[in-house]
C-alpha cells in the first residue's frame, strides 16, 4: 500500500469513527434533555416536541461538521480536549435547528430518508393547519437554544465556553442572513455567479465548515482570529464546493440515496448553481421550458425530465463536476500551506476532504 493509500485509509477511518461514536453521544444527550429540560407535568407535546427534534437529529447523515471540529482541534494537539464532545452537539443542534425551520420555508414534506419536523406536525394536527406550523418553529427554536445552553453546561474553562457560544451566535445569525438572501436571489432573473458564492457563503459555509474549525481550535487553546483569512478562504471554497453538490444531486442525483426527491428546487424556484449553468448554455427553447418548471409547484416528473435532458445534451454535469473539482483542488491548495504552523497529520486531512466529498457523489 503506498503511503497516500495509507493515509487516505486513515482519513476514511477516523470519519468512520465519528461516524460511528457520535449518534451514541447524541442519544445520550437527548435523554439528558427529557429529564432536566423545565416543562410543566401536564405537557404532552414538550416532550412529543423533544421526540420530533431526536429523531430528525439521528437520521444525520457523514457528520462531516463533528469531523471538521475534531479535525481542527488536531490541527494543534491530538490530546483528549474538554468541551469537544458538547461543541459537536451544539454543531449538531445547530443544524437540526437549520433543517426544521429550512423545510418549513421550503415546503418540504421529507428529510433524511423520513418526514420532515413540519410534517410530522400537519399529519399530527390536520385540521390545525398554524398550530402545526407554530410548533414546527417552536421545535426550531428549542434546537436553536439548546445548541447554545449545551456550551454554557460545559466543563470546559469559563473563557472557552464564553469563545465558543460567541463562534456559534455568528454563525447562526449568519445562516440567517444566509437565508434571506437565498430566498432574494431567486427574485433576480439571473443571478451573477459571485451572488451565489455569497449565499453558499453565509448559508452554509459559516455554519458548516467555518464554526466547527474555529471550535476545535478553542478547544484546543488557539485564537482563532489569528488564522482567521486563511480559515475563511478554506471554508469558503468548501462551503460553496458543498453548496454546487447539493445542487448537482438535486437534478442529477438519486431520490432514494438521498432520502427526498430530485427537482425540489426547480419546483420551488431556486436560482442555485444547477440552474445557472443551464441557463448559460441553453437556448431559447430551452430556456422557456426551464423558466416554464421554475417555481411551479406541481411540475410533474417528465417535466423535470425535460430540464435533466436539455442540461445532459449541453454537458452540464460535465460543468458542474469540473467547477466543483476546481473549487475542491483550491480548496486543497489553501490547506497545504497550513503546514508551517499545523500538525502534518490533520493538516493533511483538510487536503484530502475538498476532492473526497465531491468525488463520492460524482
């Protein structure tokens, strides 16, 4: 086995084990939850509440945010670090938060292979069609609150704790500024290509990639605003790697690898990174029956067949496959010059990440 297979194999099997051991941690910190959160006797959907943001919250999928905190936090040290293990949780809760309130503005009836939060709640309550919608936001909520409160019950030092909640508050007021402007620049006929990196951006690279480094890197006792435009421009790149992916499988990808349909974002209109680059290529015809489809809510199958046909004729899953290996090999570039100051073998799991999560969907 050469070295680079070697070490590939390492990498794979450290994410494995993150993989593995953190939806233990997680299951036990909802059990946690039931017991201590503060709810009147009497209150069945508090706990019904508690239930919908488990299940939704261990139906995760690569935990790629709890690899990227521990991963940065060994950038420093491989040493045992006190708050890692709540940092993932608070990542984690984070997220949960983002996806229950994410399917309530997009509609959406499913996430990870099972019924999204607001879901539940319309089949829980069908003839109280806002009290579903409040307490799918409620549930949003507690996830949003408990992500922080899990960080101030820490047992890492006050100052660490106090650094960390401050990381966590920027990067949720972040996706929600993330998700404004996702929903204002499907508003724009054609969005330029640099507004949708900003969205990537603020929805989901400051949360997603950026976040969890910054809290490895407290844990592990570094400033991180002493590496903070090398940290943006590697988590950028990923982020808007990431974002070009999930847009790609939304067209081209499989409904039940990912546990939801394909062509939601045609229904709902989103003017993401897919749609670009068809309209770039199209032409008038082509464009009509796209334009025809966007945002149209009960744009049947064959229709979005029709789109899938006219991008394969002009390559662009050729495209979009190109764009996210550039932006995966700049990605990998910034992480090589981390060497300097940063413990070879974490550094090298930060090269290997950008190309790894392109290259297992493509």
């Amino acid at each position: 086995m050469t070295d680079t297979a070697a070490l590939t194999a390492q990498i794979r099997s450290r994410m494995a084990g993150y993989h593995r051991r953190f939806p233990v941690l997680f299951e036990e910190y909802f059990q946690r939850l039931g017991s201590t959160l503060e709810a009147p006797a009497f209150s069945r959907f508090t706990p019904e509440c508690l239930g919908l943001l488990r299940d939704l919250s261990l139906r995760g999928g690569k935990r790629m945010r709890v690899a990227l905190l521990f991963e940065a936090a060994r950038l420093v040290t491989d040493e045992p670090l006190e708050g890692l293990d709540e940092a993932a949780l608070s990542i984690e809760l984070l997220q949960t938060h983002a996806l229950v309130h994410d399917d309530i503005i997009d509609d959406s009836p499913t996430r990870r292979g099972g019924p999204s939060t607001y879901y539940a709640y319309r089949e829980r309550f069908p003839d109280h069609p806002q009290a579903a919608l409040g307490l799918a936001l409620l549930a949003g909520d507690l996830a949003l609150t408990s992500a922080l409160q899990v960080l101030l019950d820490s047992p890492a030092p006050l100052a660490v704790r106090q650094a960390m909640i401050e990381v966590q508050t920027r990067a949720a007021s972040a996706t929600f500024v993330g998700q404004i402007i996702d929903m204002e620049r499907d508003f724009a006929d054609a969005p330029a290509k640099d507004v949708l990196h900003q969205v990537a951006d603020f929805k989901t690279a400051r949360y997603s990639a950026l976040a969890p480094m910054q809290l490895g890197l407290i844990a592990a006792g570094v400033q991180p605003a002493s590496f903070e435009k090398e940290l943006r421009r590697y988590t950028m790149l990923a982020g808007i790697c990431g974002q070009m992916r999930d847009d790609y499988l939304d067209l081209f990808g499989d409904a039940a690898t990912m546990g939801k349909p394909t062509g939601t974002d045609i229904r709902d209109g989103r003017r993401n990174y897919t749609v670009h680059a068809i309209l770039e290529v199209a032409d008038g015809a082509e464009r009509a029956v796209l334009e025809s489809c966007l945002g149209d809510p009960v744009c049947d199958e064959d229709s979005i067949e029709s789109v899938r046909a006219i991008a394969r004729r002009h390559g662009v899953e050729d495209i979009m496959r190109a764009d996210m290996r550039r932006c995966a090999e700049r990605a990998a570039a910034e992480a090589t010059g981390w060497r300097s100051h940063w413990r070879e073998e974490a550094v090298a799991f930060f090269e290997y990440l950008p190309m790894w999560s392109v290259e297992r969907v493509l």
